[in-house]
C-alpha cells in the first residue's frame, strides 16, 4: 500500500518513546512517503531521492553521491520500514477543522477521500469551505455573477455584477424606485383600446411587462428571504455568545490546583467507536497545574493500547504546549495520580507514576503534544463493566498532580527545595 505524500509529522500519535524524527525525510520535513534507503544508510522520500539522483545532487544529509562511477542509483525501497510506518497511528490532516478520526497511515488515503471536513474551493470568492458547507454556500454565494432581472424591461445596468451587488442595486431606495417607475411605465404604454388577436407587438409587451412583474416578485421573495437568513444567523450569533461567556466564566472561576474530574457521558457509544475502530481514543480537554503552570491533557483508549489492548482500559498522560513554558522548568517532574470513580461508594480504581526525566514525553513541547504516557493497564475490562464504575452510561475520571521536590545533598545536610 502507497503512503499518502506529504503527511506532516505532528500528526503523528506514538504512544511510546520512539522518535519522530525516524519516521521523516530530511529533505522534504513530511513522514517518509514509499521510504528508500541510500547506500549511505539514510532514509529519503522515493520521491526526493529520484529528484536528488535526477539533479545528480549528493544525500542531503552527509553529501554521499546517490550514483556511483557506474551510473548505477544507491539507493533501494525499504519495504519493511514503508509497512512499519503504514502501521503507525494518525490524526486526520483535517482535525483542526474537526474531523475526529484516528487510524493507521495505511488508512489515510481512503479516509482523506471521503473526509466531510476536507476543504473545497469556491469558484466565486475563492474561499475555502468544509464539504458540508460547500453546496449550500456555491448557491447562495454573494460573489456570484449575474445580471439584474430587469435588464431586458428597461434597466439600463446590462453588465454583470455579483450577486450581493445586484440585491443592493434593486432594493436600494432609488434602485426600487426606478424599477417600479419602469414597470408602471410599460403598463401606462400598452392601448387602452379593445386588442385585436392580430396585434403581435401588443401582445409582445404585454408578455414584457408581465415577466417584469414576476421578476420583481422574485426578487421581493429573495429580499424577504435574505432578511430571514440574516435574523437566523443573528439567533445563531446569539446562542454562540452566551456559550463563549459560560466558557469565559469557567476559566475565570475553574481550578487551578493541578486537578481535573473529566465526565464521559454515552459511554456504550464511545466503546463501540472503539471497537469498530471508528474512534480508538478520545482527549480530554486541557487543563493547568496553576494559572500560568503546565498545561496537559488525558488520552484514553476504553479497549486498551499497547500492553493493555484488548484487556484493559489504558489511561495516559500527555504535557500540550503552554502558553507559560518558557517560565517553567523541564523536564516536567510532578507526580501524576489517576483515579477511576466508583459511583456506587465502593473502592475507586487508583494508579499513579512518576515521570522519567529522560523520556520525551516530560520533555518541553515542540509540537502542540508531546507522545502520551502512562498506565495501559489502568483497569480491567472486567473490572470496569463489574464494579460499579459506570453509572447512567457515564464514568468519571480525576486526575492530579503532587508537586515534585528537588533534593540537593551536601557533606553536613540534606536541603529540601520545592520549587
């Protein structure tokens, strides 16, 4: 199977410490896209080593030709690593502009086809739009081109304007005005004498002036019809602000204390997702160790990763990119307690780690995540489905931070340092 080109790295969701950088180009910065290997032992793009061979250019990692005395090419495709990175985990490339799925890049192809949240370009304004939102948009564009209706009764604008311009030129108050004028001028000049069935002009104009009629009636249903739209999308405009201000009052008054109870509601649902494969994980949403600490986030798998696939609910950590983490110190050291609650007042399921400083994970962020890490084995399955932990189809997790200390040894003493 072909590995879709250009896939950025920063979609990638290893669940270990392998490093990404093993799974990129150093030439292109994209994942390895059918991955070659030199007889300099280096991996490229095949398609950045065909170009590189084809400008007779060196490996653009130690300079080593890529075509020997002979005109032979060094380098050959790595079938088994293109499989390994085929199995690798992925986020869609369109999940900023929320699509939610997750699945291996040997999947991305085909999904990437279908993928509802895929952007398409207008042919009037030239503005991106979500597939959803495309056809609705392409018939109502207010770039679109056309003429005015009234053209052919007397209207003098001939030339094609945009659609919005042609809604301001015929309801503007001297634009309504002069079409009305034109319409009432033509009645005015039909014969008040009995027509003769003969008389092919008179029934000419009366043909004229009745499809200006009907234009204009036309056009007033439009007019009524944008004000519709337009009094919707304030409602809608409504109800999103008073949702940012709950928003905005919950971080003005949420925790900051290094903890969090995240609510998963539907989880029958959610487990299915997981199970068909539709949705493997889900995030939690961010939160902070104070008000200008760490920020994180939780990554579930409810049918298990790793170790834990298949038997257990794994449960993992991950530090996100902060606003405040040029203040902080890394690597990041506090200790991380997971606790699934028993909402039937019997024991809650408890596990807790301390991170490896030396494991990327804990490490200041680069990309907006860093790799996940944590317990794969949080909680059986059959410890989860019998032990009071879901209640109402919903499950609550806590997680919380202990502040780590730094020890400092001496001859004389040993000096705790909190920081």
């Amino acid at each position: 199977m072909n590995i879709c080109t250009k896939i950025k790295s920063n979609l990638l969701l290893l669940n270990d410490d392998r490093r990404i950088l093993d799974y990129v180009c150093p030439k292109c910065d994209n994942i390895l896209g059918d991955p070659a290997k030199t007889s300099c032992g280096h991996w490229l793009c095949k398609g950045c080593a065909e170009e590189l061979v084809k400008r007779n250019a060196a490996c653009c990692v130690c300079e080593t030709d890529l075509v020997d005395g002979d005109g032979e090419i060094q380098f050959t495709p790595d079938k088994f690593l293109r499989e390994e990175i085929c199995s690798l985990f992925i986020k869609c490339p369109n999940n900023k502009f929320g699509c939610g799925w997750v699945d291996t890049i040997g999947a991305l192809s085909e999904h990437v086809s279908c993928c509802m949240h895929r952007k398409q370009e207008c042919p009037h304004c030239n503005e991106d739009f979500a597939m959803t939102e495309y056809q609705p948009h392409v018939d109502e564009c207010p770039k679109m081109m056309v003429t005015c209706p009234l053209k052919d009764h007397g209207c003098k604008e001939t030339n094609e304007m945009t659609k919005e311009e042609c809604i301001n030129h015929v309801s503007s108050k001297d634009g309504l005005f002069d079409h009305v004028v034109m319409m009432v001028a033509a009645l005015s000049s039909l014969p008040t004498n009995p027509l003769k069935p003969e008389s092919l002009e008179s029934f000419a104009i009366e043909d004229g002036v009745r499809g200006a009629i009907e234009s204009f009636v036309t056009i007033i249903a439009e007019l009524i019809a944008e004000i519709t739209k337009k009094d919707s999308q304030i409602r809608i405009l409504e109800d999103k602000v008073a949702q940012l201000e709950t928003i905005t009052m919950s971080f003005c008054y949420g925790n900051f204390d290094g903890s969090m109870v995240w609510k998963i509601p539907q989880f029958s649902q959610r487990m299915d997702d997981a199970r068909t494969g539709k949705y493997t994980s889900i995030f939690s949403l961010p939160f902070s160790s104070s008000r200008n600490g760490y920020k994180m986030c939780l990554r579930l798998y409810i049918l298990g990763d790793g170790i834990g696939k298949g038997t257990h609910m794994s449960l993992f950590f991950v530090v996100m990119k902060g606003e405040y983490d040029a203040l902080l110190q890394w690597p990041f050291t506090h200790k991380v307690t997971f606790k699934l609650i028993n909402q039937c007042g019997k024991r809650d399921a408890v596990q807790a780690f301390q991170p490896d400083p030396l494991s990327s994970s804990f490490q200041k962020p680069k990309s907006d995540m860093n790799v996940a890490s944590g317990c794969p084995r949080f909680v059986s399955k059959n410890e989860l489905m019998e032990g009071g932990f879901i209640v109402d189809d919903t499950i609550f997790i806590k997680v919380k931070l202990y502040r780590a200390y730094r020890h400092k040894m001496t001859q004389k003493h040993k000096r705790q340092i909190d920081y």
